[in-house]
C-alpha cells in the first residue's frame, strides 16, 4: 500500500519539496473522485497537504452565484 505524496511550496522561501503522508493513496483518490462527482454546483480545489499534521485537505466552493458561496473543508487525517 503506498502512501499518498504531494510537492509543497514553502510559502516564505518558495522551496519546493515532496511531502508524504501516513494516508494510503487510495482512499485519497478515492475521496477525490467522489467530490468530483457532485456536480457542476460545486468547485473542489486542488488537493493539498498541510505539512504541520500531514492532513490531505480538499476546499469544495459552491458556484452558484446567487447564493453566498458556501465554502466547504474536507479533511483527512490520521488518527492516533
């Protein structure tokens, strides 16, 4: 079982760096599809990891412009 991996900017010194996660790629992939599949209603955002907990975040934004736009947190995380 492989272990999901992204790139990460640092955001004060713009290294880039791969980052790997204790999540298994498939249920990462797996979540990602099922966003994917709500709908044109809504938006997901690229697939990020946060380094301090090694989370996979995903952002869901509604896009119907005459609501307030919604915006939804998805995140996955190991729990110990």
């Amino acid at each position: 079982m492989k272990n999901y991996k992204s790139k990460h900017i640092n955001p004060e010194t713009f290294e880039e760096k791969e980052i790997e996660t204790l999540i298994p790629t498939s249920i990462v992939e797996n979540v990602k599809n099922s966003l994917n599949g709500l709908g044109e209603e809504f938006m997901v955002t690229p697939t990020m990891i946060n380094p301090d907990d090694l989370s996979v975040v995903f952002g869901v934004i509604e896009t119907d412009i005459n609501s307030s736009r919604l915006k939804y947190k998805v995140s996955i995380s190991l729990q110990k």
